[in-house]
C-alpha cells in the first residue's frame, strides 16, 4: 500500500519515490522538458534549469522529483513564493510514464498543501496557486481541472524577426516630440542606480494597476525576484519620459533580458514588462519603449524580440504589436485555484 500524504511527499503507486532534486538530476530534468515541449520550440535553456534546481531562483521554491520503481524521473513538482498572496505551481509528468494520471494528482495534491504553508509562512490568510497549461495540451488541462483549477486567461506568445539593418540610426522611427527614452543610469561600476530602478518599479506598479490579475509587489522583492533569471541584464532596462509643463516626467518602462539561442543557435530579446503611465497615454511611450529594444536587439546581433500579451487586454496591446511586426507563435492559459493558509485538503 502507498504511504500517507504528507506536506513533503506526494502519494504515489506503491514502489514510486519523490525527493528533492539536486545538480545530478539537470540531465534528466533537461529530457523531461523537451518531452513536454510543444513541436517547433526553442531547445530547453539549460541555465535557466540549473538556477531553477540549485541555483539562486531555487531559494523561493519548493520541488520534488518522482521516480518510477526503476529509478527513472519521470515527474516534478515546483511550488515558487512568487510574492504575498500569489504561489506558481509547474507539475510535469513524462508524456510515456505509467500511472501519469496517479504521478500528476499526487504533484497537485502535494502542490496545494505546499501552498497552505507559504501562505501561512506569509502571514497571509490565502493564497492564489497560479499554473499554466499550453491551450491545446488536454492532458495537462485534464489535470488541473481535476485539482481544482479553473482557466482565467489566455495569452499570446508572440516574437518580432529582427535585422541587421535595425541597429541602424534613422530606420526604426523615433519617439514622438516630447517624449525622450534612456536607459536606467550606472554607476561607474556598472551597477543601474538606485533612483532609477525605483522609477520603472513605480511606473510598472501604476501601469497595471487596473490590468487583469494585477497586485503590489514590494520593490525589493521585486528586483530579487528578477535577478533570479540567469539571463537578466541591468542594461536592458528603460525609462521613457515625457514633458509636461515645461518639465519632464517619467512615462512608461520596459524591462527585457536575453532569450536563449534558439534552434539556429541565435540569441534574441524578450521584453518581460512594459507599461505605460495614465498620464503619458496617448503619446507614442510604448512604440518608442518597442522601437528602443527593437533597434538594441540589432545593435547586440539577435534575430528576434519575443513577449507575452493577454488575449483579453482591454487595452488592445496585442493589436499593437501586430502593427509593429509581433506575429503569434502559440497560446498558453493561466489556471487558478485559491487556497487557505495552513489548512488541510
């Protein structure tokens, strides 16, 4: 007979084990990725694993691996403290595994408990347990619908090509008559300057105050938070500003870092967020904030500009960027569940 559940382990059919990864399981957590990638991605960025298992961006995470009686991997679970009152859940089960619907309710169920535990670590009486699912992958669907997750959006991935040519000054449009982009100043050690990091936490903070899904983030866990990412980068961070009355205002940020090679072996741009101010609306921020990391993309030698967009926006951004050349490659879906602080079940 299996074990009892518990907060550290899962149940699972009798013979199955789960544990905690470690450096020796990157290559078989790397096979487990590109099993689960849809035809036609981009290879598995195996720095971005390592840091996710024992690196820097393990340190806000909780996982578990499973393996079958003969000691294949063939599961893993990761819970990520993304911030107070939101917890990440990621549940991936080898596509010919046995048993794929037992490994992946167990994940689920040991997810959900996890969670209790950061909400109640957290001091906060509930949490939102986010996950995501391709949209036409029915059994990872299948799966959260049965632990009690309910889809709530639909985003758009979406990547731009880029050309040599577009480093060059004059070929992308500037930004309009009083508006001004830069990137966030340095020091002479090349670290980004307080103040200006504060500026685009601020801007994107009161940018997407009324965007779907929207919550404070605190600005120091904020940056922690992103430096997380092994391909992160001080220097790919921007302020727009506007002049209003004679003076100028911060009006819009965009922060992006680099995507990892893709099947050519070319590396690209990918803008994680972008917002406008209310107060700049109306005056071209965004394209300029677009054209800016466009025209740097080119400059560094990428072949393209990657980003996300909600399907829904009532902003209509999507429709933007198809204007600047964004085309869609694939839909994913955002599935929630909201659990209690330290409860069972």
């Amino acid at each position: 007979m299996p074990e009892p559940a518990t907060s550290e382990r899962p149940t699972l059919p009798e013979g199955w084990s789960a544990r905690v990864p470690g450096d020796g399981d990157i290559g078989a957590l790397t096979a487990l990725l590109a099993a689960n990638r849809r035809s036609g991605s981009t290879p598995v960025d195996v720095a971005t694993l390592t840091s996710l298992v024992v690196g820097p961006a393990s340190w806000t995470r909780r996982q578990l691996v499973v393996h079958d009686p003969a000691g294949t991997l063939v599961g893993w679970g990761v819970v990520h403290d993304r911030a107070n009152g939101r917890t990440e859940v990621s549940v991936l089960v080898a596509p010919d595994a046995p048993a794929q619907d037992a490994i992946a309710d167990g994940l689920f169920a040991w997810a959900d408990r996890k969670g209790a535990e950061v909400a109640a670590l957290r001091r906060t009486p509930r949490t939102q347990l986010d996950s995501a699912a391709e949209s036409d992958d029915q059994r990872q669907r299948g799966w959260l619908a049965g632990a009690g997750y309910e889809c709530v959006r639909t985003w758009l991935h979406m990547v731009r090509p880029v050309v040599p040519a577009e480093a060059e000054p004059g070929v992308l449009p500037g930004p309009r008559p009083g508006v001004r982009v830069r990137r966030v100043r340095e020091h002479g050690n090349g670290l980004p300057t307080a103040e200006d990091l504060q500026t685009v936490h601020l801007v994107l903070e009161q940018s997407f105050a009324d965007h779907f899904n929207s919550y404070r983030e605190g600005f120091a866990e904020f940056v922690v938070r992103l430096q997380e990412d092994p391909w992160h980068r001080w220097d790919h961070w921007w302020i727009a500003e506007v002049e209003l009355d004679g003076a100028w205002h911060p009006g819009g940020a965009l922060i992006s870092s680099v995507s990892p090679p893709d099947a050519s072996g070319a590396y690209g741009s990918y803008v994680d967020y972008i917002g406008v101010h209310r107060r700049a609306r109306g005056r071209g921020v965004a394209k300029a904030l677009l054209y800016t990391v466009i025209a740097d993309a080119a400059r560094r030698g990428r072949n393209r500009v990657s980003l996300e967009v909600d399907a829904d926006s009532s902003t209509n951004a999507d429709g933007l960027y198809l204007s600047l050349g964004w085309v869609v490659d694939h839909r994913t879906e955002s599935w929630h569940r909201y659990r209690d602080a330290g409860t069972e079940g």
